[in-house]
C-alpha cells in the first residue's frame, strides 16, 4: 500500500502529467510481461494501482513499472519477477 505523500505524488504527475504523458510519442507496443505473457488489463496488481491513481492499467505500468522497457513494452510482473530470481543489474534490469 502507498503512502498519502506518495499517492499525492502520483495524482499530481498524473494530474501535470496528462501533458507529460499525452506529448510523448508512446508506440503501442504490445505491452506484455514476457514470461506469463499477460497484459497489464490481465493482472490485478495492475488494475487495482491504476484505478486508485485514476490511470490506465497501461500507464501506471509505464510510470511505475521499473522492469518496463520503453523500447518495445515488455515488462515482468512481480510473481513473475521473483519466480525469475529477481534480476538485477547495477543500471537497473528491463525486460529484454
């Protein structure tokens, strides 16, 4: 669960951010977590974050998500994350 600072945080990018978000050229990828293949729609850890901040399941991934490759959209969940031994890397690990 976020903190109040941190979900006013959130809201205000997102409140600011709808310029942020909206002026960034953003391909659509297929945005898919690349070992169990869900969509952020699919998963409720995704779901139930963005209708709290008030975003698409899509954008809360691209704004918090710290597996999300901007390049082409894969991420990893966290089950899937921990199931995969938590990879890391000293520059911070995407998903390939």
């Amino acid at each position: 669960m976020r903190s109040q600072h941190e979900l006013r945080r959130i809201r205000m990018l997102r409140h600011h951010g709808s310029q942020f978000i909206g002026s960034v050229d953003v391909p659509e990828f297929q945005m898919i977590c690349i070992r169990c293949r869900k969509t952020p729609e699919q998963m409720a850890e995704y779901t139930e974050e963005a209708r709290e901040l008030g975003v698409t399941p899509r954008e809360y991934v691209r704004m918090e998500e710290g597996t999300y490759n901007s390049s082409n959209g894969h991420f990893v969940c966290t089950p899937c994350y921990l199931a995969m031994g938590a990879p890391s890397s000293p520059k911070g690990w995407v998903a390939p």
